[in-house]
C-alpha cells in the first residue's frame, strides 16, 4: 500500500475532488459500462458543480493525500450509517486507498453508535464492498436521462 494520509475535506479541494471524481470513472468504469452511461456518471461535479459543491459540504468527506499533498482519493458518510463518493485516482487503483479512506469512514460510523453500514455500489465498486463485508441486500436498475444504470444496496452489520 502507498504511503498516504487521512484528513477531512476542505472547501478548496472541491476542483481536485471534481477532476478526480471525472478520471476514475472514465478510466476504470469503461470495463463495466458503456459510454452513454459513463459520460452521464463521470460529468456530474462538471455539469452541476454548485450541487457537487453542497454534496461535499455534508457529512463526513475524508480524502487520501500522498506525500506530496495530492488528493489521491476520497470518500464520504452520509448520513453517518451511509457510505457515498467513494472515488480514488486510477494510478492508485487496488493500491488500498479506497479501503483505507472506507476503515476511517467505518470508524466514524461506529464511534456516533451506527449498527450497520450502507452503500449503493456501483459494478466497478461492488467487488471492493464485498472484500470489505458488505452483503447485496437488492440490485436495482435506475435510469437517468434514458440511460439505464444497474447498482448494488450493500449493508454491513458493525
């Protein structure tokens, strides 16, 4: 694992977060979706930035920094029983970024007395919530603008 360190989000790290949130969909989604499907994902922060901006504003963001001080990954809890925007840059992916910044969140959860934890996994992400001890509850098919996304509600029990 790469050398990294935990801190919580900051106002000015929301441009780093839009452009991390835009390369790890396009270069580690494409093996999962097509392109309609990723180009809807990934230019959500670029389309709606004032509504990316308030979603990083709730709950708990926590990001990845390396040594040079890049974010190189984030993740957020929100509310405090569900796990949303876990992202991490592609040159980090399966470097255990993503389950570091996902342990802190779990710690989070369970110092405010959460019982279980909860995410909608994505196909690219479902595997790593598996590894992590998240059991499929249900798989639903949601569509946006006509493009139809399969995603996973994942529970774990603290």
């Amino acid at each position: 694992m790469t050398s990294i360190t935990l801190c919580n989000y900051k106002q000015h790290y929301q441009q780093e977060l839009s452009q991390l949130y835009y390369d790890a969909i396009t270069k580690l989604a494409p093996a999962y979706y097509n392109q309609q499907q990723i180009k809807l994902w990934a230019d959500y922060p670029r389309k709606y930035p004032e509504e990316f901006a308030e979603l990083l504003m709730q709950g708990n963001v926590i990001m990845a920094l390396n040594n040079k001080g890049t974010v190189i990954g984030f993740g957020q809890l929100n509310p405090q029983s569900y796990v949303s925007l876990l992202y991490v840059k592609p040159q980090y992916h399966r470097l255990g970024v993503a389950s570091t910044i996902y342990k802190h969140l779990e710690q989070l959860a369970y110092i405010t007395h959460q019982t279980t934890l909860s995410v909608t996994a994505s196909k690219l992400s479902q595997p790593l919530f598996e590894k992590l001890g998240f059991e499929l509850i249900d798989t639903e098919i949601v569509i946006r603008t006509d493009i139809q996304f399969e995603r996973y509600n994942m529970v774990k029990l603290l």
